[in-house]
C-alpha cells in the first residue's frame, strides 16, 4: 500500500490525463458526414473573418468581410454559387482562391464567383476570399467545405505489393482459448484515402490491405443534429449502414444527443431536453427509418457518460443525477414503440483508472435496456498529463472486472474504442499483447474496434509504424477473429459470434 501522499499525487495525475486526453469532441471521435433532412450531407467546418486597418496620418481604413455561401459546414458538389458580403469598408476586388491557388476575383458588388467543385477532387477544400483596399489595406475570410462529387468507376488499381513479412521468430505454445470467436473491426479515419468510412468504402479496403484481412465490423459516429448556425437534424444514416453490410460487415453506429460543433455546454441538448420528449418527434423518424432499413446493427448510445468531457454526462451540461439513465430508457422505448428491434443496445463507459469517475452502477440502465456492454480506452504513452506507458492490463483491467462483477455479469463485451501511441514504448508489443489477451484472458470480450483515427498527434493508426502494422496483421490473423461473413445477418439482438 503506498503513503497517502502518494495516493493523492496519483489521482492528480489520473484526472489531469482524464481532462486532458478523454476524446473531448466529436471531431477527435472521427465524426463523418450524414445525411441531414434535406438529404445533403455536411461536415464540421470553420470560419474566420478577419479584419485590417491602416494609418498614414489621419486617414484610416477599415476592411471587414464574411463568407455568405457556401454556409459553414457545407459539404458541396457540381457548380456552387461563392457569395462574400463586405460588412465595412470600399474594396477595390475580391479575389477567391482555392487551397492558395486563385481561381477568379470579383470587382462589383455582390461579389461572388461561380465555383466548378467537379474540377477538385473530393474531400476537404480551403476557400479563400481576399478584399483588397488602398494602401495595401486587405481582409481575409476562410471557408473549408468537403467537396464529394459522384464519380464514375475508376478503372481497377493493380494490387499493391505486399510488404515483407518479418523474419520469424521463435514463438510461444498458443494456449488453448478461453473465450469464443470475436468480431473485429475499426473506426478508420481520412488519412488513407482523404474520406472516412464508410461513406468512402475505399478506406476500409485499404486498411483491410494493411490488415491482410477482412473486417467484421466497421464503426461511426453521428449526433443529433448539426446547428452552425441553424440546427439540422441527421437521419437515419441508411447509405453508410448498406455500404457496410454490403461489404459483409455489421455497422456499429455511434449515435449521441447532441449537436456538432460539439461542447460540453449545449443547453439545447441536455438529457432533461430527450426525458421531456422535445426531441421525441425527431427520435421516433429515425427509429422508424432504423425498421425500414432492417437489418441488424450495434447502436451505442451516448457512450463514455462516466466521464466529463461530453454534454451528455451527469454534472455536465445541466445535467442532474439520474438523468442518463432516464433518458436512455426513453429512447430506448421509443425505438421499441415503433417496432425497431434490429437495433442491438451497446452501453459503453469509458475505462477507470482510479476510480475518479461516475459510479458506473448509477449510469447502468439495467439488462432490459442493454444487449452488449462496451469499454473505450487508450494508452497514451509518455505526453504531458499522461501517467506514462501502460500496458494493455493497466488500460482495461480494473474497469472490465467491476463491469463483469458488479454492473452486468452476464452480457458480452466489446472494446468500442481501442489503441495505443508509439510515444514512450513498443508499440508493436503493445498491439501483439492485446490481441492475445483479448483471446485468452478476457472471456467476455467477443468484439474489437482498433481506433483506426489520427488524433493530436498520437499516431493511433496503424499504417502509421510498419512494424506496428506487421504486429496487428499477425495477431488478427488466427481464426477467433472472424472475417467479413455477416452481410446476411438477421438474428437481432446480434448474438457474438458462435463458437
């Protein structure tokens, strides 16, 4: 047992890495485009509106501009109208350039100018307008936009050469299993191919390429609604769920009620707002497009509650004790109302490493509102607020036992949210200890997601390191974790894997 000192220092530390590194935002989450109401698709985007000011004696000017349209978070196709509003001064021209190259200019108002998108390619674009006064005076406003033209099918690639596998080494005797089959899987972000699955089903190819192996699973994330600046509420995500099972995989949809850009304060979007019913005519459209879709899927809802970095947690946002889980029973029993029983109900806290979060009794809504439990957790290596290098153990031992003893025996677990840094020890280790354990050791663990997503500067992905990409490639290799053979899966709640 260490001094109390100690003790204390350790908890300091421990809740200094919880501020610090928990997923604090959606955009560290690898939130995508969905579909809003309109039936356009949109992404976070931001802008900026600068101003500039010259002297020469007395005389002063003043140049104030802001983007009109295309509206912030737009994601764009085909020709697009490019409107700038001068909010002060007398320019001479705007000149509009795309990711710092000019592509026209504009010297009348309404200054605007009549962008081609087809020209770019798709994914994330930088718009840029320049007025230009007297005197050098100039005002810059930046819009990013996802451009997503439909394209026609590319001729097929050739296929990559295969890295080299590395020389063996010997092995230790592989202990006989003690849990079952496993789905695996990941969340995979843009850095492969400049869009993140699965509304670019080429992403999970290329990860899948990395993995030489087909994944079970393939996660994402969408909120309520986006508001910047008026709100739109997302759909059921009908596309990217096809996509995914189309390619034999089951979806696992992140869904949380709140807007994007995220904060923890969004008064809008407190858990009082679902328990009153204000977003019930929202919630039953997307559970009755849900059953349209018909075909099963994991559903996790507002996951890592336990912490304080969402606007969902108790204590955050307004929210009072209690309320979590009286608003989960809420959703949970609209989807139920309208007959969507292919939803399987993934409860998902966030790991513990000392205790200092939420009880996870309280936030539990019980084995009648919940089919699978989850865990998300990191090691974030050596970084500041960081408690150091951990081993997987370290990351998920104490949580996943107080789940399997004392909050639901008796429901199968997923790792929702899974990755190590390379920053501060061996990553390749890390990984190749992971999959064993999660094999031999964690008997209730029968699903994996890898958090395929670059995320300040950590290097979770796994393309990032060879010899982290040859770590994973070989411990996902073993049968237990299956392939992608679920495409035509219909049992609902789904069942893990059978044995």
């Amino acid at each position: 047992m260490s001094p109390a000192p100690r003790i204390a220092v350790l908890l300091v530390i421990a809740l200094g890495l919880i501020g610090a590194l928990a997923p604090a935002a959606l955009g560290a989450e690898g939130v995508g485009p969905a579909k809003k109401l309109d039936g356009s698709k949109t992404t976070t985007t931001s802008t900026t509106t600068s101003t500039a000011r010259t002297t020469t004696g007395a005389a002063k000017e003043l140049l104030s501009l802001a983007t009109k349209s295309p509206a912030t978070g737009a994601t764009v196709s085909g020709k697009i109208v490019w409107e700038v509003s001068v909010l002060a001064g007398a320019p001479s021209k705007i000149e509009f350039t795309v990711d710092g190259v000019a592509v026209g200019s504009d010297t009348t108002a309404p200054y605007g100018f009549s962008l081609d998108t087809t020209k770019l390619a798709n994914g994330s674009h930088t718009l840029s307008a320049t007025a230009y006064g007297s005197k050098g005076v100039k005002a810059t406003t930046v819009v990013t936009v996802k451009v997503a033209n439909t394209a026609s099918t590319p001729a097929p690639e050739s296929e990559p050469t295969p890295e080299p596998e590395p020389t063996p080494v010997p092995s230790e005797p592989t202990p006989t299993p003690t849990s079952g089959p496993i789905y695996w899987g990941a969340t995979i972000g843009s850095h492969l191919t400049g869009n993140q699955a699965p509304w670019d089903m080429s992403a999970v190819t290329k990860f899948e390429e990395g993995a030489r192996k087909k994944a079970s699973m393939v996660q994402f994330f969408q909120p309520f609604a986006n508001c910047n600046p008026g709100c739109s509420f997302y759909r059921f995500p009908t596309t990217p769920m096809e996509n995914i099972r189309n390619h034999g995989s089951i979806p696992v949809l992140s869904w949380s009620s709140q807007s994007i850009p995220s904060t923890k304060e969004e008064p809008d979007f407190q858990l009082s707002d679902v328990i009153s019913g204000r977003y019930d005519t929202y919630i039953r459209e997307f559970a009755t497009q849900a059953k349209a879709w018909n075909h099963p899927y994991f559903l996790r809802f507002n996951w890592e509650m336990n912490g304080f970095w969402f606007p969902w947690s108790e204590g955050i946002n307004g929210n009072k004790s209690g309320e979590f889980v009286a608003a989960w029973r809420h959703v949970h029993d609209i989807f139920t109302s309208v007959g969507a029983t292919n939803v399987t109900w993934v409860w998902c806290p966030n790991i513990d490493l000392s205790g200092s979060l939420l009880p996870l009794g309280t936030l539990y809504p019980g084995d009648e509102y919940v089919d699978w439990t989850a865990l998300d957790g990191f090691n974030w290596g050596e970084r500041h607020g960081s408690p150091g290098w951990q081993s997987f153990n370290q990351v998920f031992h104490r949580t996943y036992r107080r789940i399997l003893r004392k909050v639901a025996p008796g429901k199968p677990m997923m790792l929702a949210e899974v990755a190590s840094t390379d920053k501060g020890g061996n990553k390749p280790a890390w990984i190749k200890d992971m999959l064993v354990k999660v094999r031999h050791k964690y008997r209730k663990i029968r699903a994996i997601v890898w958090y395929d997503v670059d995320d300040r500067g950590t290097n979770w992905p796994i393309e990032r390191n060879k010899k982290a990409g040859n770590a994973f490639r070989k411990g996902i290799r073993p049968s237990a974790y299956h392939p992608n053979i679920y495409g035509g899966i219909a049992q609902s709640p789904i069942q893990p894997p059978p044995r």
